[in-house]
C-alpha cells in the first residue's frame, strides 16, 4: 500500500525504511502504472532538471528498491523491460 499523502509504502504490516529518492521512484512509476520511463526521464523527475548527477544513480535506486520489497514478499512491483527503461507492474 502506497500513502502519497504520508509518502510511506507499507507491505503486509511491515513498513518500509526509503530515502526520498527510492520513495520518488516508487511514487513516480507507481503513479503511471504500465508506462515504461527510461533512467534518464526518471532521474529527472525525482531528482530534477537542474540535478547535478548521473541517471546510473536510478540503476543502483531501483536495485535498493527490489531487495527492499523482497524482503518482505516475492511480488515484484518494478520490471525492467530491456533496452528501454524501468514500470510499474499493473
């Protein structure tokens, strides 16, 4: 479950411990379920335009995201989809 308004993400009756970047990516993809987004437009949507950074920093981001969710259950929310970018699974 995803609180926009609280910005949390609960699993079960676990809460999750997310920085304001693995939250933003949730909340972003999350937001345009089926839509897939490249690191780039999703860099520049959590972190902004004027951001001074790399969008890999979205590779290492989601990753973080993953092994959180996993530990709490087997659902995989993120996809990647090769060659293009990262979605929420409907």
């Amino acid at each position: 479950m995803i609180d926009y308004t609280a910005k949390t993400v609960q699993v079960g009756s676990c809460e999750l411990e997310l920085t304001k970047l693995e939250y933003g990516i949730i909340e972003f993809l999350s937001l345009n379920q089926g839509m897939v987004f490249d690191k780039e437009r999703i860099y520049e949507k959590v972190c902004g335009y004027d951001a001074e950074g790399d969008s890999r920093v979205v590779t290492e981001l989601v990753h973080r995201i993953r092994k959180k969710f996993q530990e709490q259950t087997e659902t995989e929310y993120i996809e990647t989809v090769w060659g293009m970018g990262y979605r929420w699974k409907k």
